[in-house]
C-alpha cells in the first residue's frame, strides 16, 4: 500500500496543497527526500524563501489541463538558501542563495538532454504534480523546504534581491529563450511585446536591456502609462484600436506573444515586417485562426517556446544580474494565496504575486 | 479614354486570355511594349500551367482584372534587347517567372528580395509602372526589363524546365531560407503535385530523405520508383500517421485545400519547422500548445528574388532536375484547366507555345 504523503519520505515538510479541482489551497504536511541516503548524493535541500505564483500554478490547482493529480503543491518558481547537500554535489554548499524553477529531472541520455534542452526532453519531471524517478509525485515551492538534484538548481548571484528574482525562474526564462532563440535580441531591432502581465513585463525588461526597441501591444489603454514611465517600453499599442494598429503595421521585427486567451493572430502578424517571427509563449488552449496568405506574402513565421533549458536559465539569471532586472511583485504572505488566485484570474496584480515564504509558512505543528 | 489591349502598346501581341470567371480562355490579340532601354524581347517557346493560373482565371482571389492572359513559368529566346542591356545577348534562351517588376529602392529590393517589395509587379494581373495592365505568357511575345529576366541554362530542356520559373523557386527558396537542407535531415512533402513532385527531385538533390505526405495511396508507386522519395505516408491512415509522430526535422506543405495542421505539426521533431507555400483560401486551425512544447514554427514563402531564382535555375541544372511535365497544345488548355482543377495531371501542364499559338 502506497505510503501516505507525510512520511513516505524521511523528512517532515509543510506546506500548502490543493485538494481538489476547487483550486482552493489550505495546509498540508508531507516529506520530502533526504541527501543522506544514496539516492540523494546529487541532491540540494534548501529553506525556502520565497516562490513566485506563476498563472500555470492557477491552471494546475484548478485542473484546467486536465493533468492534475491531488494533493498538489504548486510553485515553480522557487528561491531559498542551501541547508544541506548530497556528498557528490559539486556546485552548491550551504549557505548559498539558489532557486528552483519548472523541472526537476530529465533522462540525461536523450540529443536533448545533451544539448541543454532539458525542458524539451520526453521524460522530463515537473516540478509539481509529476511522478519522479522514485514513482512519488513531486510538491512544488508553497512549502517550507524544497530538495533537488543539483543539476536543477540555479546560483542567485548576490546582488539578486530573492524576492523580485523568484518569478525569474518561469517567467523570465519563458520570455529569455525565444528572444535569443529567434535571434530577436539585436541592438536596434524592434520587438513587439503582446499582454502585460507576469510574463509580459519581464519580457520588456529582458528586451530593452538587449538595447531592443519595445512596443507593448495590449487590450487595456489604462496600462499604457506605466508601461511607458516604468517598465521603459518605448511605445504602446492599444490592439483594439484599429487606427494605431494600422498605422503599426509591417513595424516589427517580432513579436513575443505572452496572451493565453483566445485571440486572433492576423493583427499581430500584420503588425511584422518582412520576414518577422511571432514567436508565441502563453498556451491557449484552443487552436488559433492561420492566416496564411499573409505569411506567405511576407516570409513570416510564427513559432512557439516553452521555458528553458539549465544552462540557458542560468544564463538569463545571469544575465538579470548584470542588468538588474527583476520582476515587478506583490509579496503575499501565504493565507493570502486563495485570494491571490483569485485577483489572478482577473489579471488584478503588478505584475506575479510572491509568497513570503520564509515570513509566513509556519507549520502549525 | 483608355486605349484597347490592342493599341495601348506598339508590339502586336497574340495570346489566349479568360474574359470572365467562368475561367474559359480563348483567343485575345493585345500589344506589347516598345522594347525599351532595359527591356529585352522575347519569344515564347513554352508556358507552364501553374495552378496561380486557374485560381487567377476564374478569379477565386477576388482581384482578376479581366482580360487576363495568365502565364507565369516562361521560357523563350531573346529576339530584341534594349541598348543598355547587358546580361543577354539575342538569341539567348531566358525564362520569366511571376515577377516583372518592383522598386528597385526598397529594404527587400536591395536584398535581392524583390519578391517581397510592396510595389512587385506580378507577370500577369498587374499594373505596370506606365499603367496599363501586365499579360502572362499565354501568349507570342513578352518584353520585360532584363533585370527580372532569367539565364535559362543549356543543359535545361526548356519545356520540363519551363515549371521551374514557379513552383521551383516556389519549394527552392524557403527550403534555403529556412535551413532545410542539411543533408541526412527528413523533409516531409505534403501534396503531390506541381510543387510537390519538384519539392522531392530538390530535397533529395540536398542529400535529404524524403517522405511524401499525401491523401492518395495510389500515389504511392509512382512517389517512390519514379521520383525517387524515400517513403510515403498516407495522411488519412491514423495508424501510419501515428508511427510517424516526432519523425520529421521538416515539411514543405503544399496543399491548397483546407486541411488540418496538427497532424502535420505532430510529425516534426523538436525545432520542427512547418512551412506553407500552398495558398488555401480559408485561415487554418492552428493548435499552439504543440509548438510551444517543441518549440517548433510555421513559416511561410513565396517564389523568390531574381538572383536566387538563377541559383535554383543553375542548382536544377547541375542535378538534372526537371519538372514532370504534360505538353498541350494552346488549344486545349481549357480542357487542361479542367482537368487541373481535378489534379489529373502528372504534374505539370506546359503550353507548347510557339508550336501551336497561332492566329
């Protein structure tokens, strides 16, 4: 008989589940492995400290892609400090400031896997909610501690406030990896930037520091203030306006398109020059209308992309570092998450809710 | 008021035009230009019967201006050269395809990519820069500025190459564009027919193996043993279909009718690029949630620039590439029309022009 959450592993862990496809979370004690045992010689433990409410946390409690399993821990953006490491780890001690993001393994063996790209191997394990190598399922960062194999880990260099990185761990390698993939990091370029929240405004952030021109295209007029004045895109385009988006058309080199409504591609396509690429990163859930004439007629392309591999992740961490680009969060502390949820299916925050981790996890026990 | 087809131009010109959306052709007299400073003149020996063509006639695009003479796979010899031209010589075998014109100024004009300028002129159902309407190559004679003109090399038979000047460079350019070409890589074909068969004869050219992706098992035969594919799928076989998911690095798709992506999508690996050339007249339904997973694309092209047109002229000569081609007479291409709009022809009408125009 399958051993029950709290004591299948050999150290007691405390956090928040949701139970049902309600999504509504409340406490929960399980356990986590340790990095005493052989299997956890690769193995990070750290204290959490913060983690990032990323909107895939939302689809996932509510069971929205119809792949959840309960109880489930949500969080993948996860940053904390070491407390403990398995005897073969080599690039963590204790004491270092570290996160965690979407993926906690892969089969290493896979053209994949070989070429960084671990979030694109057939076998790779979530976070949360998917079975590890040891048939348990994985609990995400809405806990108190969190332990991974080393290779999953990411260095938060120092000048890093925790807080405003954590939501870097999705959310920002989400929009990093295609601006570099599809070559949309040129000086002078000028990229387009669809829907402004979690991911969106990191992904203006990433872009203006690659010396990118931004333009925000997004459906709320009210944005366009902030986005101008504080998150320092060069322009905004209200997409149901039909006079700007005219007056914008054949602009733009690409296109990041963060929305994971249904929305209709043929103005944002119009919207590229010549040979421009809308490279789509939200994931609606139902097809999308193709024009295809109006590809054809321009050479264009529109691609997807889905997070980042290890290297390329700690790459963009990096790279956040030399620029100082952190999200821009709300921290919660963790009763506040069911309400969060909440204002997060109305898009009501600037711009990923955080949990104060640390502050305000305490088991009760 | 505006002069006749016949008087707005010095050259007497003969060529078979439609002069409605029924589509039917029939004989048409109308003039060409003088054979300006640029400009060379050219006899037709042959046109090919792109499907453009019958899209074009019975005006499915909704912006044919009738008469419209279409034509766009010309090939001929040069019978008079304005005094600055400088790349051909009269006499010379040349070839025309869907371009006679652009800006010369732009971004994309600059890049050899006149195909893209905002101001390209098509070969036939265009304005030209003086006004008046552009005529294919349906026709005795055509006079087009030796820039948009193409060497047709010797070793190309004219009437096989002919195709070439589109549906060619129609599956050449993006194959090049879009990184195709790394040999030992799997391309995927999706249709058989004009662009498809030529899409084969170039992807196995790059040292690719090709897979044909079709509806019709019967194609299977002839795909395989005389075009030399590597394997056929039959897209209707949810078995086969199946096998093959995560197996393709690319796929050219040619298909004009509306038609479903995901299964396509679903054969391409990771980085798997999609690229349409086919022109269906509805959007398509395109699932997101399986390119973002495999981070894979859909792209899109059309024809190509002059310089790179001469490459796929100068690549297809070097291998031997031809299309495979059905030789009409003028007379009969309203019967080819129609049986164009059936795909009953293995896989390219071609107008047998200069043997068979006559008044």
């Amino acid at each position: 008989m399958a051993k029950s959450p709290e004591v299948e592993k050999p150290n007691k862990a405390f956090g928040w589940a949701a139970r049902d496809s309600s999504g509504v979370l409340s406490p929960f004690n399980f356990s986590r492995r340790g990095c005493t045992l052989a299997t956890g010689e690769k193995d990070v433990r750290f204290k959490v400290i913060y983690c990032g409410v990323c909107h895939s946390d939302l689809h996932m409690v509510k069971n929205d892609w119809g792949t959840s399993t309960y109880p489930l821990i949500p969080g993948h953006e996860i940053v904390g400090e070491v407390t403990e490491v398995g005897s073969k780890v080599q690039k963590f001690k204790v004491g270092d400031k570290v996160g965690v993001g979407g993926m906690v393994g892969a089969c290493h063996s896979c053209d994949n896997c070989a070429n960084n790209l671990e979030n694109y191997c057939s076998k790779m394990i979530l976070t949360y909610g998917a079975k590890y190598y040891d048939g348990t399922i994985t609990y995400g960062g809405y806990s108190d501690t969190m332990v991974s194999d080393e290779h999953f880990v990411i260095h938060i260099p120092d000048n890093l406030p925790l807080d405003a990185s954590a939501p870097l761990l999705c959310a920002g390698i989400t929009v990093y990896s295609p601006l570099r993939f599809y070559g949309l990091d040129k000086p002078g370029m000028h990229v387009g930037v669809v829907g402004l929240g979690g991911l969106g405004h990191v992904a203006v952030k990433f872009a203006k520091a690659m010396e990118v021109k931004v333009t925000v295209i997004s459906t709320s007029p009210n944005k366009k203030k902030e986005t101008l004045e504080h998150l320092g895109a060069d322009s905004f385009l209200v997409s149901k306006d039909q006079d700007q988006m005219q007056a914008a058309q054949g602009t733009l080199d690409g296109i990041i398109d963060t929305v994971s409504a249904q929305h209709p591609l043929l103005p944002l396509i119009s919207l590229l020059k010549t040979q421009g690429k809308l490279v789509v990163v939200g994931a609606p859930e139902k097809p999308l209308e193709l024009p295809v004439l109006p590809l054809l007629m321009g050479r264009k392309l529109l691609g997807g992309s889905c997070a980042g591999g290890m290297k390329e992740t700690q790459e963009m961490i990096d790279f956040a570092a030399k620029h100082n680009i952190t999200a821009d969060i709300e921290i919660i502390p963790i009763d506040y998450v069911n309400t969060a949820m909440e204002r997060l299916v109305k898009t009501d925050v600037r711009y990923r809710f955080v949990i104060d981790i640390g502050n305000t996890l305490k088991s009760s026990s | 008021m505006a002069k006749s087809p016949e008087e707005e131009h010095p050259q007497k010109a003969f060529g078979w035009a439609a002069k409605d959306s029924s589509g039917l052709l029939s004989p048409f007299h109308f003039s060409r230009r003088e054979t300006g400073d640029g400009d060379v003149t050219i006899k037709i020996l042959y046109c090919g019967v792109c499907h453009s063509d019958l899209h074009n006639v019975k005006n499915e695009w909704g912006f044919t201006m009738y008469p419209v003479v279409p034509g766009h796979e010309i090939v001929g010899t040069v019978t008079k050269t304005g005094k600055n031209v400088k790349k051909f010589k009269v006499g010379e075998q040349v070839g025309v395809g869907v371009l006679v014109d652009s800006c010369k100024r732009c971004e994309s004009c600059q890049q050899d990519l006149e195909n893209y300028c905002p101001q390209m002129i098509f070969t036939y159902n265009s304005f030209s820069q003086d006004g008046t309407k552009t005529y294919g190559g349906y026709s005795d004679i055509v006079v087009v500025d030796e820039h948009y003109v193409l060497r047709f090399p010797e070793n190309l038979p004219p009437d096989a190459g002919a195709p070439l000047l589109c549906a060619g460079i129609t599956v050449y350019s993006p194959m090049k564009y879009y990184g195709m070409t790394e040999p030992g890589k799997h391309l995927g074909v999706a249709g058989l027919g004009g662009l498809g068969h030529v899409a084969v004869k170039i992807g196995k050219a790059f040292g690719l193996k090709v897979t044909v992706i079709s509806t019709s098992p019967k194609k299977e035969d002839e795909a395989i043993n005389r075009l030399g594919a590597d394997s056929f799928l039959v897209s209707s076989d949810p078995a086969k279909m199946k096998a093959a998911i995560n197996t393709m690095d690319y796929i050219i798709d040619t298909v004009s009718a509306v038609h479903p992506l995901a299964p396509l999508i679903s054969l391409l690996k990771l980085n798997g690029k999609l690229i349409t050339v086919g022109l269906p007249e509805k959007p398509l339904e395109l699932p997101i949630f399986p390119l973002v997973l495999g981070r894979k694309l859909v792209g899109g092209s059309d024809v190509g620039g002059i310089k790179e047109t001469q490459e796929m002229l100068d690549f297809c000569a070097k291998h031997g590439i031809t299309a495979d081609i059905e030789l009409i007479k003028m007379g009969d291409i309203n019967t080819a029309m129609e049986r164009l709009a059936k795909s009953d022809v293995k896989y390219r009408f071609v107008i047998d022009v200069a043997n068979s125009l006559s008044q």
